[in-house]
C-alpha cells in the first residue's frame, strides 16, 4: 500500500491488520477518563455524541510557519502503550512523518457524527488514520455518499478533506484511535497558506483558509450539496424540537425555536 493524493477519488483505504486487543482491554475500562477533557464535543457541533482520551495533542490552528511540537498528554498502561507506540511506529514509516495527534474516540449509542470535512492547515495537510477498538456491524462511515465498514484491529486511512459522516445505529459504544500523522515533506500548498491570503471560501477542502481560486471556477455542484447537509441538520433539529415540545406547538414558535438552535450549535 502506498499513500495517495488527498485530492484523489478515494474515501477509506485499508493499510494493515494489527495487534489492538491490549489497548481494547485498557480504554473499555474507561469511564473518569472520557470526562478529563470534553471540549472537543463542547466546541464542534459535530461530534457533540463522543467522548475524547487525548494521548498527543497539537493545535488544530497551526500553520506551516510555527515551530510547534506534539504536546504528549496521557500514556496508556503496560502492555496497551507497547501496542500504541507499534501503531506510531507503523504509521510514521509508511507516512515518511512524525505523529502530530492521537486520541481515542468514544461514540455514543445510537448517535451520528453529521456530514462534514475536516478544516483548518493542519488536518489538510496530515494523514488521519483509524483504528477500530471496538466497533459492530451497525456502525458504518459514509464518504461521499459511498459506505464503508471497519473492522476491530485494522489501519484505514480516511481521506478527511472529503465530505464524510458515521452512524452509530447499534445500543453499544464504538470506541476509535485516531492518530494524524505529518508528512516530512510537506506539499507545496502549504506555502500558499499565509496570513494576507486567508479567507473564508464555501466551495474550498479548508473552511479556514482557501487552498485556489474557488470562488472563480464556480463550484457550484460542491455549493449545493453543503447546502444539502445544512437542510439535513435544520430537519433533524426541527423534528427534535416537535418531538420535545409536542404537537402544539405552532410554525413561528418552531422557527423561532430553530433559529435559536442554529445561534447556539454555529452549524452554518
């Protein structure tokens, strides 16, 4: 297997079986461990049905220009840290990088993570791979509407510039490591990144920082289906509100309601 272009038409590429059942036992014990740090679900409307156990962090906003460094926040015990260092080990080699950012990810029961991309310089520029810790039949990742199931203690790489979705259906938590890896040689787009070309661009990879000249070829076919994905989330939170509220409640409260919503979760 070898690493392909992030621009390519892939979703999920599978890279190798792998040695998972130590860490399995450790983070399935978990529980004052997914309430260390709950600002990843507090900030991203996104994943407002996980929990997260960070093991390296790295700032979401940097850009090539800073000289920072992966910050190790938490080891896992015995024999469940020789089995994650292997996974570094794995990845970095066949990234030709250094590991920028693991977690472990646990989704709640019956929840979905809802449609987006990745954004910022950082997670554009990274590979993201995952590794299922515990996982069932009626958990499944959707990138660009093509479906994909992942298996316990396997490598995927998700290609995380693509619009991609999960879905819990299933009553048990599925648990994921994550882990981005940063490439050595970084592509040439990052030199493209500098602070005077920042802007917000609705057809771009980044919702941060434009990457080309978007908003001149007119994209409006990837416009559209974001759109799409805004009118889903305004549906499941309008079928919230009439579930929560009851039948009583008339047009103008529900938008109301809605409108309120959208101000608090920032989904647009």
């Amino acid at each position: 297997m070898k690493l392909l272009p992030k621009e390519a038409d892939w979703g999920i590429q599978e890279i190798s079986k792998i040695e998972i059942q130590n860490i399995k036992n450790v983070v399935t014990n978990f529980y004052d461990e997914w309430l260390e740090n709950t600002s990843r679900q507090k900030k991203f409307t996104t994943h407002e049905n996980t929990f997260m156990y960070e093991l390296i962090n790295y700032d979401y906003t940097w850009n090539f220009e800073e000289g920072k460094k992966p910050l190790v926040k938490n080891l896992l015990s015995g024999e469940a840290q020789n089995e994650l260092q292997n996974i570094y080990n794995i990845l970095e080699k066949y990234s030709d990088g250094k590991v920028i950012r693991s977690e472990i990810i646990s989704m709640n029961p019956k929840s979905r993570i809802r449609s987006h991309k990745d954004r910022g310089d950082i997670l554009y520029l990274a590979r993201r791979f995952h590794i299922p810790i515990k996982t069932n039949l009626q958990t499944f990742f959707v990138v660009e509407d093509k479906q994909y199931f992942l298996n316990e203690g396997f490598i995927y790489e998700l290609n995380n510039i693509k619009y991609h979705k999960v879905e819990n259906n299933s009553d048990e938590s599925r648990i994921h490591l994550i882990v981005d890896v940063l490439p050595d040689n970084i592509p040439d787009i990052a030199k493209l990144n500098k602070p005077d070309d920042f802007y917000v661009c609705p057809f771009c990879i980044s919702s941060w920082i434009c990457h080309g000249p978007h908003i001149d070829q007119k994209d409006f076919d990837k416009f559209d289906y974001r759109i799409k994905l805004i009118q889903s989330d305004i549906s499941a939170y309008a079928k919230e509100i009439v579930l929560k509220e009851g039948e009583n409640i008339n047009l103008k409260q529900l938008a109301d309601l809605i409108e309120k919503k959208i101000q608090q979760r920032n989904i647009i």
